[in-house]
C-alpha cells in the first residue's frame, strides 16, 4: 500500500500549468495527461491537436500545443 502511495505522489499534479507542449510521439493528446494523477481532476477528454496544432481542454481551459 505504501508504494502504491508514493507512485501517486510522483505523478504530476492535474490542470497546474495553463500551456502545455507535446510532441507527435505523444498522439493522441488527452487532458488530464497520462503522468498526472486523475483522481482530484475533470474527465479525461482527448483533443483533437492534429489539424490546426493547438486545442483547448474543454474542462479546464489548459492549451496543448503541437511543438513538432
């Protein structure tokens, strides 16, 4: 139980940063992102980023930007 614990705490926390930046490898692109916990944020939506390389989480407003 404790290490389940701490593997929760490294994971980053939910909805901290208003931009973030991924990459093609990361496809398809979903807020809350994978290394975050989700238990304390919204329902995962994915973001359709690939037409005009910038989308915006209808939850919580967090812009995702295509870098390459």
């Amino acid at each position: 139980m404790a290490a389940a614990t701490a593997a929760a705490f490294a994971k980053a926390m939910p909805n901290t940063h208003r931009v973030y930046e991924v990459k093609r490898a990361d496809l398809p692109v979903s807020c809350p992102l994978p290394d975050m916990m989700v238990w304390n944020s919204h329902p995962k939506v994915y973001l359709p980023i690939e037409a005009t390389g910038k989308a915006k989480c209808p939850y919580c407003g967090a812009d995702y930007v295509l870098v390459d």
